[in-house]
C-alpha cells in the first residue's frame, strides 16, 4: 500500500449503523484494510455499549464514537472522561451545551488522543426551525457562530456537511478537523441525503474526513466501493 493510499484510507469514515454487534464486527473485519476510521453512533453503543469501541480497536482502527453529547457540564465532563478512557479517537458534542461544559471538555481531552468535535445545526434542521426555537439567524450563519463559539471554547474539530465546509474554513482557517457526513460518489443513490456532495468536492472544499456509509455497505462489494472512493480521494489530495 502506497503512502499516499494510505494517507486517503485514513480520512475515510465507516459509520457502523446497525444494532447486531456481530453485524458490527463482520464489517470491521471486511473493511478494516480499506477504512480508516469506524463511527460507533448511538443505535450500536446504545446496545452493546464499550464492547463496540473494543471491537475497532481491536482490529487496530481508529474510532469515532458519535454520541452528540448534551448536558451540563458536570455531566459533559464525566461522560468525555469516560470516552477518554475508551481511547476513542473522536468524540461529538452539541456547540449549544454552551461555552462553560466546552470548555471544560476541551480541557479534559487536552493531551489525549481523543480529538473532540462540535456538533452545530443539525442538517435536518431548516431555518422554520430554528425559528420555532427561537433563533433569527439562517442555519448557515447559526453554524458559523456555534463554530466560533466552541472554537473560542478550545475546541478544534467540526462535524459539518460538505456545504458549510467553506465557510468554516475562512472562518476558522486550515487547522481545524472537519468530519463530513453527506458524500456520495457521483451516480449513487442520495437515500434520505439531501445536500450531497462527491468525494473529490468535499475535500476541496476542505474536508478532512469522509463519512460514507449506504454506498459502501450496501454496494454489491463494499471492498471495492471502499476502495474506488479512497482512490478519488487520493487524486484530490493530489489536486489540491
Ligand atoms: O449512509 P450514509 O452515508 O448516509 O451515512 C451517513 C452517516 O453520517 C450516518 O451515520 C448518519 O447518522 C451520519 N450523519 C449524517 N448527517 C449529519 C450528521 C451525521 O448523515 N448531518
């Protein structure tokens, strides 16, 4: 493996969507060569709890546990503490939980390998939305702002679609991590995914990692799905 593939496999993201831990397990193992990351979302550790985090670990991948954490802070802390002790490699929580549980996780992660990432607006939210929440920003200018504030806070990674990648990035400039669900290879199915965008698009426009789940675990071989999209983001890299 080239070190260049290997640079672009490390910025592909799997997100293990399933209930069934030995479903969990027969994807780690199918694609732990041609994956870099594998995202633990809340159905699966809802079920199975830290034996999920163990199970990419173990296959000596890197793990996103995609728990969207919301709380004071005092039960922020505890909970990044506790992921921390998993040795997760990314941990999401909500921007909105304010900037004192921001900061005081930020604090916490400090030193470790585990890299928090805010949460903004999430993208099934429009701005009628928002406006029964009682915001009069537009989402996008509510995404910059949340982004500013947990940037502030010390935070330096972001979970954004492919759309809001630029704006964060002039906002907050290129050392930031963006997380970026939404991306489809051209011609795949969209699913329930509105705004979408290729490979090549969302790391020109800035992305760092690629979360791409249906077209890869559904596709006839998910091996060679995995690989065909690791190799578009090679030649980006290679663009840019
Ligand atoms: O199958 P698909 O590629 O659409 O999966 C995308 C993954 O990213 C899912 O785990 C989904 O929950 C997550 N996600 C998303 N859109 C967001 C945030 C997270 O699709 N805005």
């Amino acid at each position: 493996m080239g070190a260049s593939f290997r640079e672009a496999r490390d910025r592909l993201v799997l997100p293990l969507d399933v209930a069934e831990l030995d479903e969990a397990q027969r994807l780690i193992e199918l694609l732990k060569d041609d994956v870099g990351v594998f995202k633990v979302g809340l159905e699966l550790f809802t079920a199975h709890g830290p034996r999920a985090v163990e199970l990419v670990r173990e296959a000596g991948a890197r793990c996103f546990l995609d728990l969207k954490l919301f709380d004071i802070p005092a039960t922020m802390a505890g909970a990044v503490g506790s992921a921390i002790d998993l040795g997760v490699d990314y941990l999401t929580l909500h921007a909105s939980a304010g900037p004192t549980a921001l900061a005081r996780c930020a604090e916490l992660a400090e030193g470790t390998r585990t890299r928090l990432l805010a949460v903004t607006v999430l993208t099934s939210m429009d701005e009628a939305e928002l406006r029964a929440l009682g915001h009069r920003e537009t989402p996008r200018e509510r995404v910059v702002s949340l982004a500013h504030l947990a940037y502030e806070s010390g935070l330096r990674g972001f979970v954004c679609s492919p759309e809001e990648c630029a704006p964060l990035r002039e906002a907050l400039g290129p050392s930031p991590v963006l997380m970026v669900p939404g991306v489809r290879p051209e011609g795949a199915d969209k699913g329930d995914q509105r705004r979408v965008a290729t490979p090549t698009s969302a790391i020109s426009s800035g992305a760092s990692l690629l979360v791409v789940g249906r077209p890869i675990r559904r596709a006839a071989d998910p091996r060679a799905a995995a690989q065909a999209i690791v190799r578009e983001i090679e030649d980006a890299l290679g663009a840019g």
